[in-house]
C-alpha cells in the first residue's frame, strides 16, 4: 500500500523534488505549490486544502467536457484493459486510432484528408513543420525551408515550436534557436487591432516572403485566434489574405488549432468562421479534453498524397503517435461533443459570456477591449482606456485582479506582455451553464470593484 502523506509532507516534496514548467522557479522552491489540484467535477476544481473553484480557463484551455467526465475514464479503462498500448511504427495500426483518423478527417473543413499523429501542441508544430519541409522537398524544391510566424504567436517550447512563438520570453528561453523560422512583426493586439486592417497583416507577411525569397519558404503558421498571446480576434479578411497570399507564392498555410479545434469557438475548427481550408491543422488539447496527451497534423489531400508516395522510411514519428487509449478517449470525447451538441451549446453560451462582459465594461473603468468567440474570451487592463494610458509595471495589473479572483474561488489566467498591456483569458469548459457564466460574471464583478479601490 502506498504511504498516506499529509497536505504538508506532499507541498515539502514537491517544493523540494519538482521543477515546475512555466512557472517562477524560485518561487516554487521559496513557497511550494500554489494549488495541489485532487478533485474535479463539472466546471469546478478542489484544491487539497479543501478550496473548491471555478476553472474559468479549463485549466489550459483544454479540459472542455470540464472535470470528473466519467465516460472519458470509462473509454480509457476499457481500452486500457483492451489493448493499452501499441506504437504505429513499421507501418502498425490499432482500432481506436484508425477510427479517429476517420473522424477528425470528416470534421475538418475542404479536403482535409490524411492525420499524422503526435502526443500534443509543441510536437504537433515541429511535426507541421517538418512535413511542410518534406513537401516542397518531395516536389523538387529542396531550399523551401523557412516558416513564418506571426509576432504574438503561441506554438509551444520544443525547439522549433519555441522559435516560432512569438512571444519574447518563450521565443530566447535558452538560446536554443532553429535559423529556418522566422517572426513577422505584425501583432493582432486588440490595442492595434482597432487601427489595423487584414492588409497591415498580409503585407507583414508578404514582406517577409519577399524578403527571403518564396523559393525558401516553406509555410506559414498562425493560430486562427491567437490565444497566449492575448486573446487576440483576427481583423476581418485577415486569414482570407492569408490564404491568397500563401497560394500566390507557393507557401503552405498551417492553421494551429491546438486551443481552437473541437468546439472552442463554436465551431469544429476556428478556420470555419472565415471559410478558410489551410493545408495543415495542428491539433491537441479539446481532442481528448486533456484527458490524455494527444495530438496530431491534419493535411490536404495533395499533402497527404505526396507524402503517401515517398518509398522510404519517414524518418519522423512518437513514440505515443496514435496510442490507442489516447484515441479511444479521443473518440468517446469527440461522440459526447456530438450527442450533446456541445459546439451548439457553445455559440449559446458566448452570447451569455458577451453581455456578461460588456456590463462589466461599462461598469468598471479599468477593464477594456473586451472580446469573445465562442468560450474563448479576454479583455485588457488599462489605468485610462480613453486616454490610453497602461498601468505602471509595478502595479501588475493582471496579477493582482486574478489573484483577487482566486480568493474568490474563480482561476483565470493572466498576461502581462512586454509592451506594458495586461491581459486576463476567460475559456472556462465547453459544458458551462447559462446560471454558472452570471456566476463567473458576479465573481469577475465584485473583483474588479476590490482591485479598482486599490488602484484608486
Ligand atoms: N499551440 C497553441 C496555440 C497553444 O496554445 C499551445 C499550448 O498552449 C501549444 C501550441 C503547445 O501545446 P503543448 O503544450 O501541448 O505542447
């Protein structure tokens, strides 16, 4: 029997044993965990020191059935007990996984046709990039190398993913670096939204492709909405022009869908608001609802079809590619979405979240730009929104107002970017009641009330 540890013998462990990811490490060796998660149920979570919260960000904006989905444990038990793992090396399949692969190729817009398996976002990226590569290579054009990212960006910290954040922190932690990925300078901050066009965007872009010459470029990566980066809407036209663009000069388009795909912004895949086929969707998160670490690459037929020709090995696969309890779990996720006419829900439940915000806008001076599509939403903090005047650094905005919401049992989850802007994400579970969105509001409201006498 394992030993029975107290709520203080666990915080002494893990103060001492882990190093936590994205997280202050000193802080963390300093003061221990800040939250030892042990229950989940709906869109709440219990804390070992007995606090119960709303998760208004689905942890990392991936728990989207919420917590404690039991049909999700029962379809991992069962697989487990089935067959719980078998790799998709040297050409091996397994049932679950083939399934899937069905599945996520129906639900993909156009001729998305052919899936590549990957165990989340990071790998799902690099693996985007690489067969992106491998693509032009297969069509005689070995220089088509380089990718172009959009500053802001958000694709994860393995080493290519990491380059192509663009995100300052993320994108130098380390000095690891691939020279085949670069960043284009134009942002989709709300603050520059406003004075922005989709052709602002496009000519970033295309400068870039200009400047290296579409001969050595490979693709482009952008997430339909950026999420890590702040929460940012793409300005109308904007993935359309991108579109155009990447056909004009022989570019492939990734979309990452790693926080959008399965429902998030009330549609299958984000892409689907603006009409728009990439030749390549990068998933992970609300496949599986995070219940296990799953991800993948959807690509074109024409993608697919190249690739399916190549007779040698492909040099490139995981370990846990199509592991087949991740897929079961996967697909039982992907059924309840349906029975439960979960993205429907979602379009419904936006509705609620917008008014909810817009009242608070109103109401609190502080709390601006406010912005949602589906449960994917956010609003900026400024000391003057009408005279555009940021808080100073030392007040940490975000900080401070999602610390004052946590002590009101509601985690979000906030950024303060370089520039001086803090932002707060709202992306609670896909599950969510119209009564527990006015609860969320209530929370949100009486917070910024509290923050606001402090910075009065
Ligand atoms: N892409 C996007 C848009 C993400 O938000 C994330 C993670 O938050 C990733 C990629 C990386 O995913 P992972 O952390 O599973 O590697």
């Amino acid at each position: 029997m394992t030993k029975k540890l107290s709520y203080q013998q666990l915080k002494d462990i893990d103060r001492e044993k882990i190093i936590h990811p994205q997280s202050v490490p000193k802080q963390n060796a300093d003061e221990g965990p800040s939250m030892i998660y042990s229950k989940g149920d709906g869109i709440r979570v219990t804390d070992m020191d007995g606090g119960t919260y709303i998760d208004g960000v689905s942890m990392l904006w991936n728990v989207n059935l919420g917590h404690g989905q039991s049909e999700l444990a029962t379809a991992a038990y069962e697989q487990m007990n089935e067959f719980a793992y078998g790799s998709q090396f040297y050409g091996n399949s397994n049932e679950p996984a083939i399934r899937l692969a069905d599945k996520i190729t129906e639900y993909a817009p156009g001729d998305l046709d052919g899936v590549f398996f990957t165990s989340g976002g990071s790998e799902s990226n690099d693996t985007a990039f690489k067969l992106s590569r491998f693509y032009w290579q297969l069509q005689g054009f070995e220089s088509k190398k380089i990718i172009i990212s959009l500053k802001r960006g958000y694709h994860g910290v393995t080493v290519s993913a990491q380059r192509a954040t663009g995100i300052e922190a993320f994108r130098e932690f380390s000095g690891s670096g691939d020279p085949h990925i670069i960043n284009a300078k134009a942002h989709l901050t709300a603050a520059e939204q406003g004075d922005r066009t989709s052709s602002d965007f496009e000519k970033s872009i295309r400068g870039l492709i200009e400047q290296e010459g579409a001969d050595n470029v490979a693709a482009v990566i952008l997430e339909p909405v950026q999420g890590a980066g702040g929460v940012h809407l793409p300005p109308d036209g904007y993935l359309q022009a991108v579109r155009n663009l990447c056909d004009e000069q022989n570019v492939l388009m990734i979309a990452d869908e790693v926080i959008c795909g399965f429902g998030r912004t009330g549609k299958n895949f984000a892409v689907e608001h603006w009409n728009v086929t990439p030749d390549m969707i990068s998933f992970a998160k609300g496949v599986t609802s995070g219940y296990f670490p799953l991800g993948g690459v959807i690509m074109r037929a024409k993608v697919k079809e190249a690739i399916a020709q190549y007779d040698q090995m492909l040099a490139h696969g995981f370990t846990y590619s199509g592991h087949p309890t991740g897929c079961a779990v996967a697909l039982k996720n992907l059924e309840i979405i349906e029975r439960e006419g979960i993205v429907d829900h979602v379009t419904e439940m936006e509705k609620e979240l917008q008014k909810g915000l817009h009242t608070l806008q109103e109401k609190h001076k502080c709390m601006t730009k406010s912005r949602a599509i589906g449960l994917l939403a956010g609003f900026d903090l400024m000391k003057d929104p009408e005279a555009d005047q940021l808080f100073e650094n030392d007040v940490k905005a975000a900080e401070t107002f999602v610390k004052a919401c946590r002590e009101r049992n509601l985690i979000l989850r906030k950024f303060d970017f370089e520039d001086g802007m803090n932002t707060v994400a709202i992306a609670p579970p896909l599950i969510i009641t119209k009564k527990e969105i006015q609860e969320l509001i209530d929370i949100l409201d009486d917070a910024l009330t509290a923050v606001h006498k402090k910075w009065e």
